[in-house]
C-alpha cells in the first residue's frame, strides 16, 4: 500500500492538486477504419494528470481486448489502433494520478461501435436474421457445379488471424548508490539508466528524508538519466527512492532492496566537523588517497555503441584543490589495459568530469576513475584500491550475468595510487 501510494504521489505533476476528487474527462472521441484496423481517439483530460486511458474492443467472436491508448506530446489527446472491422464494438475507461476513476465512455453493456453509436450486436444479429434471396434450382445447381470443389477436397473455412494487443512492461531501472560520501552544501547529480519499451513519459527522483521532496529526472543521452539534488537538501542523511512511469501507463519504483521498499541512502560529509567521515557506513567508506569520488558505476551497457562515464571528482580536504587530472584505466574485450583522459563535465556540477570508452562486443569491461595532481605524486582512484576495478555486463538484453569484479594492478596506473 505504501508503494502505491508513493508512485501515485511523486509521478504526479508538481502542480498537482491533492483536492483533486474527480475522474478525468473523456471527450471528443472519434473512431475509424481502413485495411482491417480501427484507429480511435479521444480529448482524455484531468487536473492532475491522466495515469492511464485502455480501450476495450471486441469482434463478432465476441473476445474482449484491451488496448493502451497513447497520449500525443503536445496536446491531451490519446491515440490508438488495433486490428478489427465493422462490427468491432469499444468503450473506453481512464484514471488519474491520484486514483480517481475509472472515467467511462460507454461500458460493456453499452458499448460503442466503430464509425457510429448503434451497438454491433443489433447489426449481427439482423445480418444473421435475414432470409436469403431467392433463386430457381437451375442456377442454384449451376452454381454449386462451378464454384464448389468435389467434398473429399474441400478445405474447412480459415478463421481470420487477430492481434492481439500487448501492454509494454514497467520500465527497468538500474541505479547505484554512491560508495563515496559528497561533500555537503552542493549540488549533487544522482544518475541511473531508465529502460523502456514504451517512451518514458515522466520520471522523478523521490526524496524521503530528512524531508519530503521530488526532483525531475532528465535524459541525459540513450537510456542514461540524471537528477540533481540541490545544494539545499545535500546535508546530512537523505534517503531516495526512483521512480517512472512509460506513455503506456506501467511504472516502477527503484529502491535499495528486492523488493523495491528500502530507499537509497547517502550520507554527505560536513565540511565543519572533521570526524565525519568516522560516521560513514561501512557501505560508504572514506575517500582513498587525496580525493573524494561520486560515481554511479555501470551495470550494464549496449555492445558496439560509445561508453559514457560520468564522475564528479573533489579535494577530500575542503581546503583542496581538484585533481589536475582525471582518467579511466579500463580493460575491455581484447585483454588489454588502456587509459583515456576525462574533460570536464560542464552539467556534472562541481568536479564533474566525464569520458566515454570505445564500443566493447556482447561480454564484460572491467574500468576505475583515477586523479591525481599536476606532479603525479598524489592520486586517488574510486575503488579505494590499485588492484579493485568495477565490473560492467555488455549486454544487450537486461537481466545478463554480472561479470565478478578483476583484482589486479594495471602496468598504466600512476604508482602513488593506494594499496
């Protein structure tokens, strides 16, 4: 209950009203045909915000089908098409963010039929009804003798093949919490891959504690999404949840266990006290070496296209300076080590850098983000050892085995990294 509630809430629009009662309104429908599909359309509007509008159809055979309608970008109006014919019958049903609903468009008792509002049953039933016209035994025998094939060869009638409608999954999202604490009092960028078969329609980052909040996710490039948590919340303990919702009105909510009730937690390192980084879990451990690290580490990536790596980068002392240089050490398909600089990253707030890999085949690539200074003397690396390297799936299909993190040193590495 307390899942359901949460995505109803913070998938909704900021400006939603939580005194919204009603259902949404479903107006100017308009229904046609051509080459065996029915196209249908309806103006589906409410304060908060439609959750999901399905036509109900159903043939002669009398199947009932349900198909999502898909909002258009720009204006409240939903569109969709399915195979069927004249005698199709629909109604429509819709629901807001809130769980007002459903608004209906005719019902099963009462349904609509394509091009017009007389229900097909009458229409069937007439056709069904109807004596045949009448002809003289000659040319009815004349008839049968041309156009009927001797009994033995006959072949019984082929029904007719109907598709039926499928509704896309959830979005998959993929998400790690940071191993690192950020520094408090600034801007702190959360990223996460959001895969859909259906277009992502809206996606939030739910903000729990130490209060109650939600910020836009926004597509960076492909699957890969960020939200910024502004300098105002970073402090302390925050606790998120990730949610999202598809135009085909499923969505899911990510959080920090199977069962996606546990929330994400990140503890920001306070600039005045200096045993802060004591009070970090051990599932956030200090940074190693002269810099702090917040990298949300791959999981898995599309064979044959670029790898992009984001990383933000800072002093672990708040008196520091950022690293002169930020690189990845990575080992892809071929076995052998390579090292590629990262430039700034100008939307990962404050020590943002970034890189992207070149494009790796079905299999693993195995990478850690390294700074050092101008003289190479003081280095850092984000797994807190030389010898630990993350683990990313290239894989096209979600849902692959995750390769078993390498331990080794890379002859490239700087030799002042830790131990």
């Amino acid at each position: 209950m307390r899942t359901a509630i949460l995505l109803a809430v913070l998938l909704s629009a900021a400006a939603a009203s939580a005194d919204d009662t009603r259902p949404p309104v479903i107006s100017e429908v308009k229904s046609s045909l051509g080459r065996g599909n029915v196209t249908l359309e309806a103006r589906i509007t409410d304060e908060t915000g439609v959750l999901s509008a399905i036509c109900h159809h159903r043939g002669r055979d009398g199947r009932v089908e349900d198909s999502p309608m898909i909002k258009n970008e720009y204006d409240d109006v939903f569109k969709v098409s399915f195979a069927g014919g004249a005698e199709t019958e629909y109604w429509i049903e819709s629901s807001d963010l809130l769980g007002n609903g459903p608004a209906l468009y005719g019902s099963p008792g009462k349904p609509f039929l394509v091009g017009g509002s007389k229900s097909a049953k009458a229409t069937v039933a007439q056709a069904e009804t109807a004596p045949p016209p009448q002809e003289t035994a000659a040319p009815r025998e004349r008839k049968r003798a041309r156009k009927e094939p001797p009994a033995e060869t006959q072949e019984p009638p082929r029904e007719p093949e109907r598709k039926v409608a499928r509704i896309a999954p959830p979005p998959v999202i993929e998400h790690r919490k940071p191993s690192v604490q950020p520094p408090e009092g600034r801007e702190f960028t959360v990223r996460m891959k959001i895969h859909s078969e259906a277009p992502v329609a809206v996606a939030k980052l739910l903000l729990m504690q130490p209060q109650k909040a939600n910020f836009d996710v926004t597509r960076v490039d492909g699957d890969s999404y960020e939200a910024k948590i502004p300098a105002e919340f970073a402090k302390g303990t925050v606790e998120y949840f990730i949610a999202a919702k598809n135009q085909a009105g499923t969505m899911a909510q990510k959080g920090d266990s199977e069962d996606n009730k546990t929330p994400y937690v990140v503890t920001f390192k306070s600039s005045a006290s200096p045993s802060a980084g004591a009070q970090a879990s051990a599932a956030q451990p200090p940074p190693a070496g002269p810099f702090g690290f917040t990298h949300n580490r791959l999981y898995r990536v599309m064979p044959n296209r670029p790898i992009l790596v984001r990383a933000q980068v800072v002093p672990s002392d708040p008196d520091g300076q950022l690293p002169d240089r930020v690189a990845i050490l990575f080992r892809g398909n071929d076995g052998q080590d390579q090292i590629l600089d990262m430039g700034r990253d100008e939307n990962g707030g404050y020590g943002g850098f970034k890189a992207e890999l070149p494009p790796q085949e079905e299999g693993a690539v195995f990478y850690q983000v390294v700074a050092c200074d101008a003289t190479a003397s003081k280095c850092g690396v984000d797994t807190g050892s030389k010898r630990r390297w993350h683990a990313a799936a290239v894989a096209a299909q979600p849902g692959a085995a995750q390769p078993s993190p390498l331990e080794a040193v890379s002859q490239r590495a700087p030799p002042s990294l830790p131990e």
